[in-house]
C-alpha cells in the first residue's frame, strides 16, 4: 500500500478515513498527509463549538465526493480534532480525488 493510503481503510461498503481537523482557519479545504498522526489534514473556518466545525467538515467532504452526500458519518471524534470518518466511496476513488496516488 502507498505510504499516503494509510488514512484510508477499505470496508464493507466505502472506507474509513483518518482526519486531523484544523478549525477557526480562513478557508476550508483538504490538505495533506500529517505522516505524524497518520492522518490527512482538513481546514475549516468554523469554530469547534455546537458541532459547527463537524458539520462544515461534512459539507467539505461532500463537495469533494458529491456521490456521499448525505452518507458521510464521524463514526469517532466527534468531540476532537482527530476523526474517523466513514465514506461510501472505494479507497481508490479517494487517494485519486485527494492526490494520494501521486
């Protein structure tokens, strides 16, 4: 497996994607591989509070993956900067929208 392929897990039905959520930063967008916390890193401008920063992940993650909508799940950290998040999209299909196959 790609080094950069270690945040996304293959499982029944999509993939499991490890997240390092930045928030309160100017724009909201995908970054890269924190190789240190095995995770990619997402931006977003809304502050951690009343799950305004889970949400804007979520609408981030749908811009990307427009084929999810309305399917995306944190399934851990909703309450951390640190998040699994469920896609119903193959491990292919995001290491080729992120650029991880690069």
């Amino acid at each position: 497996m790609h080094k950069n392929l270690t945040a996304v897990e293959e499982t029944d039905g999509g993939s499991y994607l490890r997240l390092k959520v930045e928030t309160n930063r100017n724009e909201s967008k995908i970054g890269n591989m924190d190789i240190w916390r095995n995770a990619i890193t997402v931006s977003v401008t809304s502050a951690p509070i009343s799950g305004r920063a889970n949400m804007e992940l979520v609408r981030v993650l749908e811009r990307m993956f427009p084929e999810a909508k309305g399917r995306i799940v944190i399934v851990k950290g909703q309450k951390s900067g640190l998040k699994k998040v469920f896609l119903p999209v193959s491990p292919e299909v995001i290491a080729d929208r992120l650029g991880l196959n690069q």
